[in-house]
C-alpha cells in the first residue's frame, strides 16, 4: 500500500532485499515530486541502511513501515518493524563486512534515533534539512580579465571572464611521466 498525501509518503513492504531497491526508487520519487532532489542520495542510503537492518535482524517477520515525512525545513524518514529490540551502535572491525549502516546513518543525518513502537515494535529515525545554505552570485566587480589571471594548480577553479560561470581546471594526465 502506497499513500501520498501533500507532504507525507507511507510504504509498506517486506524487508527483502529485491523490495529494499523498488523502496528506494520510490523514496527517489517522492522528493523529486516535493522538488528535494539534493537530498535524494542521503535519503535512499540512510533508508537502504534501515532496511538492510530489518532484513537482517528482526523477528518474527520481516514486514515493515517505511514513511518519509516533509515538516517545515526537515525531512523525517523512518522505518517501523514488529521486533521490540532496539539497535546497538557497535565499533566495527576495520575487516568487518557488516556493523556499520547505523553509524552512516548517524554521519549522513542531522538526526537519528529510535523509539518503542507499542509493546512489540520500534521505530527507527533519521533526519535531514531541506534547507541549504544561501548560495551568493558573484559580484560584478569580481571579474577578472586574461591579462590579470594569476597561474593556477591542478584543480584551482576561479571564476570565468564574464565573471557569471566557473572557470574548468586545467586537465592533467592519467599518465604516469
């Protein structure tokens, strides 16, 4: 069952590993409907992270609530499970292959945590801001002419000569010598 009401997205499923993907495209979806595409990669991981934890961990079934909610400036997205055990945030080994997705969520999220869900459910959480950092035009003044660009290393980036676009880097070989 799907449900889009304005500024909220529920998703029941399966914790399988083919359903964690068509979740994923369907979280895509949504923020790109509700115009937040820059957060789109962090969401899909952190929700494939939460997933990838129900699938793995919770008993008796794998059946789970996936809802991403837009309230104000902060997107919610969480993912309810049957299983009343909480997460434990472990220091994984450096070889470990596994015990690492709730500390990505934490590194990627504003936010996180999770909660009791009646007597026999929790719910996991992450947050992320749906506002971005003013982003200031270059001044009309900044503009530089050919004569007055001083010399650049590989991968300064100044602005170009109409002083509106970012000037490309000069391209450096692959090559060795």
């Amino acid at each position: 069952m799907i449900s889009y009401p304005s500024r909220h997205c529920t998703v029941e499923l399966q914790a399988l590993p083919s359903r964690i993907g068509q979740v994923r495209r369907i979280v895509s979806a949504q923020l790109r409907y509700w115009h937040l595409d820059p957060l789109i990669d962090r969401a899909s991981l952190g929700v494939t992270e939460l997933l990838s934890n129900v699938h793995r961990h919770a008993q008796p079934d794998k059946t789970c609530t996936v809802e991403i909610e837009l309230l104000l400036d902060r997107l919610t997205v969480s993912v309810r499970d049957g299983d009343p055990r909480m997460p434990v945030v472990d220091d994984a080994e450096p070889l470990a292959t596994c015990g690492r997705g709730l500390a990505m969520v934490a590194a990627m999220s504003e936010s996180w945590g999770v909660r009791p869900d009646g007597e026999s459910g929790k719910v996991v959480w992450f947050t992320l801001p749906t506002s971005a950092p003013a982003v200031t035009a270059p001044s009309i003044h900044a503009r530089h002419t050919v004569l007055d660009k001083p010399a650049r290393r590989f991968a300064e980036v100044g602005a170009s000569a109409d002083g509106l676009r970012p000037d490309h880097a000069p391209a450096r070989s692959a090559v060795a010598g």
